[in-house]
C-alpha cells in the first residue's frame, strides 16, 4: 500500500495525474474545512485518453464518477497507467485529497 496526498488544503478548482501502473485498486478521501466540493475520477490506460471511472462509495455502496466532502470512495486502477483527479468546485474553506493504492 502506498499513500499520496494529491490535494493539500486546496482552495481552488485544479487537476492531479498519479501514476498507477503495477496498483489494483485506489481509495480516494476526500476532506477539510469546505462546505462543498467535488473531485472527478478519471482513467488512462495505454492510449493516454482520459476517462470517467466509477466508484464505489465505502459508506452507503453507491456508485458514482465523482466524491463529495467527506467521502471515501475506492476505485478499480488495474491496468490504467494513471488516475487523473479533478477538483472541479471547492466552496467555504479548503479540501484535502488522499488516494492510498494497493
């Protein structure tokens, strides 16, 4: 397992690219002091084409292609080169993103 810290008390919107080749699965959290916001998930494999993933939320088990504050949501990388998270709204405060990959 191996911990990367993407987004650190962010107050804007802006995009990160992990590299994942050799992971199986990612979990995403995403937290801080904002009253709102909104992290994409996106995918590339070989082709370098970005696209939506889904996710599993680890609370309720509902799946979406992108995390709210407050949530945990765990993802299938294998066989993608990289995850690409975009931090597409942040209101009132700061959001922090960690994925853990195993």
């Amino acid at each position: 397992m191996q911990e990367f810290l993407l987004f650190d008390k962010a107050t804007s919107t802006g995009t990160k690219r992990l590299g994942v080749r050799g992971f199986d699965t990612a979990e995403i959290e995403v937290y801080g002091t904002a009253t709102s916001a909104n992290v994409r998930f996106k995918g590339a494999s070989k082709s370098g084409i970005d696209r939506d993933r889904i996710g599993v939320n680890m609370a309720d088990f509902n799946t979406s292609t992108s995390a709210a504050m407050g949530t945990v949501y765990q993802i299938n990388i294998g066989g993608l080169d990289s995850l690409l998270l975009e931090l597409s709204a942040v209101t009132g405060g700061n959001v922090s993103v960690t994925v853990r990959c195993f």
